[in-house]
C-alpha cells in the first residue's frame, strides 16, 4: 500500500516526548523510522510502559552505544543512507557524541537535520534544564494565572507536543527545499519558541498596545448542570450565536447586548447562565443548545472521550497486535484520501530490529554477535 513518506528515511535520537511524537507521525504516514536507543537503558520513556507505547508504533529500534568507536561507525553507516535524523541532546551532547551536524553532513550533504531542545541551541538560556511548565512560563503563557489561586496544571504537556508538531513541519518543509534545491538543512527547534509562537496573538496584541488580551466573553467557559456535569460554551465575541443562546434560555431581554456590554457585565452574565443550565441536565442541554446553534459541547471524561460515537466514526481509535494481545491505540489524526495513513506494527522492544537492521548494513551474523559480547549493541 503506498503511503505518504514511502522511501523516506528517518534516523532519530530523540526520545521522551517530542522527538517521539513527531516521528510517530512521520512513522503514520509511511517514513522508516529507525530509534537508536542506548543499550541496557533506552528511551527513558521506557520507564512508563504504556505511555512509551502510545506513541512509538510503527517503529524500529536498535539499540546502540555511541560511545564505542564501532558504535559511531554503525551509526554513520545509517546517516548515509538516512534522509532525517533527529536529535534530542542537550546542546553540545550530540558533538560530544560525534553525531552532530557537521560531522554528519560530511557523510551525507543531503541530510536534513533536526534537533529539538527546551531554548534552543544557542542563547543565555540554552543549557538550561527544564520541562513543560518551565518553558510555559518562560513564554508567558502562565502570566495571566491570579496570585491568590493555586496554579491549575494542564495534564496535556503542551512544549512537548507543540515543538514535535513544529518538528514534523520542520522535516515536510525541509523535504520540499531538498526536492527543490537537492540541499540537506539543519533545524533548531525550540521547545520555549514555538510556545512563543503560539502566544502570538496576546503577545502581539501586548507589544502593540499594551494590552495582551480582551475578557473572554461570559458565554466563553465550563457550566455546570443539573446532573453534576459540565458543559462547554465557546461563543467568543459572534452576536448571531449570544442572540441564539438568549432565545432557547428565555433571556430575550439580554439578546441585544453587545460585545463590548457582555464583557462589561461578565461576572454578572455568567451567574445568570450557570443559574439557567442548572434546570437541565448536561446532554438535554447539549442537544437543546447544538440544535439552536449555539457554539456549545459536552465536557467528556476520558471514559466518554473513547466511547463518544463522533470520535469513533472519526476512526481516531485502533487496535494493533502486540505479543498476540491487542494494543488500542489513538490513531493518526489527518484523513488523506484516497491514501491511508498506517498502522501495521506495535511499539517496539530495546533493540528488537537490532539484528535486521544491522544486516541490512552487510554486517555478518558473526559481527552482529560480537557486537553483542562487546557492549556495542
């Protein structure tokens, strides 16, 4: 079956979160992923089971040391034949390590290189330590958080996603400047820049005028309901959708408020419709609101989430084999037809492609077992 990404291939030590997330969507879309992972050890992701096998299907791994002499060489053998490689290191590990782009690009000029880090290769913060809130609150994105309330964390690490998204851009643009010019490129992908890029409308909203953001509008939030659930209202500043809301609340009187009087009065407004759905329970709502349409959902627990009948006609929710069991998965989630995006194989073991992967490259059974006595894979 033709894929996407049929004949790319993707070399990557990048682990965790970001560098796996994006080549598990290169991986969907039919790219040869290869992780190179430290012998005995891994991705450190490795530690948490499931979530290491959310997002490494379609996967091969081979694990090697890159600190043996034979481990480089192996290594450097894969790079020439690699279109990708992606790093994770801190700035300065891959030199260290002699994997990084200009010793690469000396083996393959066509290589496209991408390293992910938290700030970024260079800069007063580049050897920083630091995870997701860290690099949230260096972007601003927690700025508008009150002092006297406990900061509210969400469970979804948003650097984490957005630099493996802005990664996968980074390697599709790089693809078409190759097919175009027949020149590899490196990327610096920023975990603290694309926050920042994300931010772009109050931040630039605040560098022009001093202000980041208008109050959301009262029927932009979380209500809840008769039956102690939530729903989501998200009329952002549309008239035709408030006028709509009014209507089907019996609340005609306030139908003609504008914007500008909606935001004025919020804390008002929204103790008038949290009074107002408590008469119903969350899906009569749900149903009474879509209907009317008004910008309105459900609040989904998980349980809900991969059992809502939208979703799973979406087909966002797959099986795939695993040791004979079944392994659901959530899975890729753009639609390109008439080409489907894959799903064939499950997460892999430390190593397991070790041995095809190394034959592939012309080393003998022999050597593949030295390799093995001597620490190298």
């Amino acid at each position: 079956m033709l894929t996407l990404l049929d004949g790319v291939k993707v070399l990557s030590m990048a682990w965790q979160y970001p560098g796996p997330y994006c080549t598990l969507l290169l991986a969907d879309m039919g790219a040869e992923v290869i992780v190179v992972e430290r012998p005995g050890i891994g991705d450190p992701a490795r530690l948490l089971p499931d979530f290491f096998g959310a997002i490494n299907r379609n996967k091969k791994s081979l694990s090697l040391n890159l600190q043996s002499k034979m481990g480089r060489e192996i290594c450097y053998r894969l790079v020439e034949k690699a279109d990708i490689f992606l790093e994770g290191f801190r700035p300065g590990i891959a030199q260290k390590l002699g994997v990084d782009y200009e010793s690469l690009k000396k083996l393959n000029p066509n290589l496209i290189y991408v390293s992910i880090s938290g700030y970024g290769q260079n800069g007063p913060y580049a050897n920083w330590a630091g995870h997701d809130i860290s690099y949230q609150g260096v972007a601003g994105m927690l700025a508008e958080i009150p002092e006297d309330r406990e900061l509210s964390l969400t469970p979804i690490p948003i650097a984490d996603l957005s630099s493996g998204m802005f990664a996968t851009i980074a390697v599709l643009a790089s693809l078409h400047h190759r097919s175009q010019t027949g020149e590899g490129i490196y990327v610096d992908v920023s975990m603290t820049d694309g926050l920042v890029s994300w931010m772009t409308a109050p931040l630039s909203m605040f560098l022009n005028s001093g202000i980041p953001s208008l109050p959301h509008e009262p029927a932009y939030g979380v209500f809840k309901t008769k039956d102690g659930k939530f729903l989501t209202l998200s009329i952002a500043h549309e008239d035709h959708f408030w006028i709509n809301l009014c209507q089907v609340l019996g609340k005609n009187e306030l139908a003609g408020l504008t914007r500008e009087e909606r935001r004025t009065r919020r804390e008002e407004l929204v103790s008038i419709l949290q009074e107002a759905f408590l008469a119903k329970s969350r899906d009569e709502w749900v149903q009474i609101l879509t209907s009317a349409n008004v910008a309105a959902g459900p609040l989904y627990s998980y349980s809900e989430v991969v059992n809502d009948p939208h979703l799973k006609h979406r087909k966002l929710f797959v099986e795939i084999e695993k040791s004979g069991k079944k392994l659901k998965q959530i899975a890729h989630p753009l639609k390109f037809s008439p080409i489907s995006t894959k799903k064939d194989f499950s997460p892999p073991e430390l190593g397991e492609h070790s041995v095809e992967i190394l034959s592939g490259l012309g080393y003998s059974e022999e050597d593949i077992k030295r390799f093995s006595c001597d620490g190298i894979i």
